[in-house]
C-alpha cells in the first residue's frame, strides 16, 4: 500500500501454456503472494467457452486485482 492508501494494491500475472496454467498475485500490503496452478490453456487449442470457464475458475480463488498481464501460448500474430 502506499501511504494513506486503505487497500492494498493486487497485481495479477498469468502464464498459460500448453501444459499449465500459473496465476500469481502479489498483494502490496504485506499480505504477499498467493499462486493458483490450474490445467493447459493454449489459445488455439481451446474454445471460448473454455477459455472463458478457465479464466473464471482462476478468478474465483482470488481477490479482485487491479492490474492482470497475461501471457497465453498460441497467441503469436503472423
């Protein structure tokens, strides 16, 4: 938290790949760091729906975050 700050500062990092799926959260108010491990999640391989109920079971283990980056296997441009 910064200074007069009440609530702490949540940052969401996500890395889904073809095997896995990290979510790490970092909460800046002394809390720490809270990680959730979950299944493959490669872009082209999974449907919206999946996708989307893959993310949300994510969402659910965690507090809301401020900020999210999320780095997702398949998801080269050409």
């Amino acid at each position: 938290m910064t200074e007069g700050q009440s609530t702490p500062v949540r940052l969401l990092g996500v890395e889904a790949g073809g095997t896995s799926t990290i979510a790490v959260m970092e909460e800046w108010d002394g809390n720490g760091r809270r990680e959730i491990i979950a299944g493959p999640a490669n872009l082209r391989l999974l449907t919206d729906s999946q996708l989307s109920r893959h993310f949300r079971t994510i969402a659910n283990g965690l507090p809301r975050p401020d900020a999210v980056a999320i780095g997702m296997a398949g998801a080269k441009r050409r």
